[in-house]
C-alpha cells in the first residue's frame, strides 16, 4: 500500500478521497475533464427502485458559506442504472464504485441493494437513510434507532457486499442510530448528509426553492461533520466515512483525524469540477507539512 492508501471494508482504496452522492452523477461526465482512476473511488448518484423525476423547480439556490438543494433523488430508477449508466462508467473507470441507495420503504431499499449488489463493478453499497428532501421516507428513516437498524438489516439479509449506513445531522443523538446500525450488522457508517435548512427571497417573500426546506451544504457545516464523525467513530467498531464541507487536503486529514477512514467530498464538486484530483494531488505536500507518513496511521489519531 502507498502512504495515500486505505482499507474501506476490506477494498484498498489508493487515497481516501470520494466524491460524494449526488455530486459526481455517475462519473463519466466528469472522466471527460480528467481522469477519474486518479479517486479512490466514489459514490454514484442515489439510485431509487423506480424512475423519480424530483421535485419542482427552483430546487439549487447559493446561499453564505454553502447552498441548499432539493433535487429530490432524480435518477432513472435502478433497472436503468444498471442497463445505461454501469456500462458507460465501466469505460471510463476501472476501480470498484460506491453505489447509493435510497428508498421510501424498507422493502424499496432491500430490493434496489439486492440488484445492484450483483453488479460486478459495485464494490460498496451506501445505504441513504438520511436525505431530507424527500417526503415518505428518506431522512425518516435514519432518525430513529429502530426505523435505521430494520433498514441495515433487511438490506444485509440480500447483499454479500459491504453495507455502508449514511446517516443524518438532523438528529440529537447521532451516536445511538450508529450503534443501532452497527448492530443490525452495518459493515460501514457514512455522515454526515446535509443540514436542513431554507431561505426566503426578501423581493418576493417566497422561499428561495420550490420546496421551502432542502439540504444545506458546504464549508459552513464543516465543523458539525468533524464533531459527528469523531463522535460516532469512537463509538462503533467499524469503519466511518466522513464528509460535510470538505473543500481541502487539510479538511480530509482533520476528517481522519477525527476517525474517518474515508472522506467525501460533495458541494465542493459542484464549485469546481477538479476539486477531487486537486485535493489528491495536495495530499503529499500537505502530509508532509505536519509530518505525516501514511494516511492510515492517523486514523482517529486526534489526541
């Protein structure tokens, strides 16, 4: 293994850096700027049971330090994942993927896992109980201990590849849903998604997207994503993927240090299309920086 280099779940991933869900679509747009093989890997755009158009527009708007969005899980539904976008990422990536799952029953989630963890290229499967843009279900799930461990379970009972639960911030007690998820047999944790939040147009007295409330993101919520992951990674026995505000080398090894053994990197994608390979890039010049030899052993290595 290379000084960049982690073990997610048993895959050895070059470097700890992952596009985040919903940030990267499937890939191959961005292999057309530069080659993607350089990531560790990254998570593809969250993939429902059936077709979801989303919601209504305006559904992105910037605001201070990040943006809200409530995109609403768009995407063709896993069929079509599976026939259309697999292929044509297989071109342009020869790593393992993360693919994102979401559902608004526990028996959605276990069936669109269970079609994707036949998928060759599939090498994690990131369960979303925790976006807040949807109405019955997504984050209703991963706010409650039980609702989130029925959801591990069942999707454990139909896959053999490692399950990584994604958690949500909106909750007061992050650590009891981890420990609920590790217990129903969670291979991973990943946290955390974005913050609910909303903005009103002063102009029109409207708020600023069609749906009123969506997911906050960006630099902004940096600071909750190290809390939580340090939180949760001291917490549970198994491996924790940090995101939330990343933008820099020195935000992926406060991640680690913190406890995460991966870091996503997801509104920063959608700033700059290069922010993934320039953060891999910036890693050795920063590890150097403060004496840093290998990635792995720092760890949770926060003192």
């Amino acid at each position: 293994m290379g000084r960049l280099s982690v073990d997610l779940c048993g895959i050895t991933l070059d470097n700890p850096v992952i596009p985040a869900s919903g940030t990267f679509g499937y890939g191959y747009e961005f292999a057309e700027l530069y080659d993607i093989n350089v990531l560790g890997t990254f998570s593809f755009k969250g993939t429902t049971k059936d077709p979801r158009f989303g919601n209504p527009t305006p559904r992105i708007a910037e605001c201070s330090a990040g943006m809200i969005n409530a995109v609403g899980l768009q995407n063709p539904g896993v069929e079509k994942v599976i026939s259309e976008e697999l292929p044509k990422l297989k071109k342009c990536f020869d790593k393992k993927v993360m693919a994102n799952v979401s559902g608004f029953a526990v028996e959605d989630y276990a069936y669109t896992c269970a079609m994707l963890d036949k998928e060759e290229q599939v090498g994690w499967l990131e369960v979303n109980v925790s976006c807040p843009n949807v109405h019955g279900g997504g984050m209703s799930f991963g706010t409650n201990p039980e609702a989130a461990a029925e959801v591990t379970a069942a999707v454990k009972k139909v896959t053999t590849k490692p399950v990584i639960i994604k958690l949500s911030p909106n909750v007061t007690d992050i650590v009891s849903i981890a420990k609920a998820c590790e217990a129903a047999g969670a291979d991973g944790i990943s946290l955390i998604n974005t913050l609910l939040g909303m903005r009103i147009d002063l102009k029109t007295k409207r708020p600023v997207i069609a749906n009123k409330m969506g997911g906050f993101s960006g630099s902004a919520i940096f600071p909750v994503a190290v809390r939580m992951v340090y939180q949760v990674a001291n917490a549970v026995n198994i491996p924790v993927v940090g995101m939330g505000g990343v933008s820099s080398a020195e935000d992926v090894i406060e991640l680690m240090l913190a406890g995460a053994t991966a870091v996503e990197v997801g509104a920063a994608n959608l700033v700059d299309p290069y922010a993934c390979r320039d953060i891999i890039n910036d890693l050795p010049r920063v590890m150097d920086k403060y004496g840093i030899n290998n990635l792995s052993d720092i760890i949770g290595g926060v003192k």
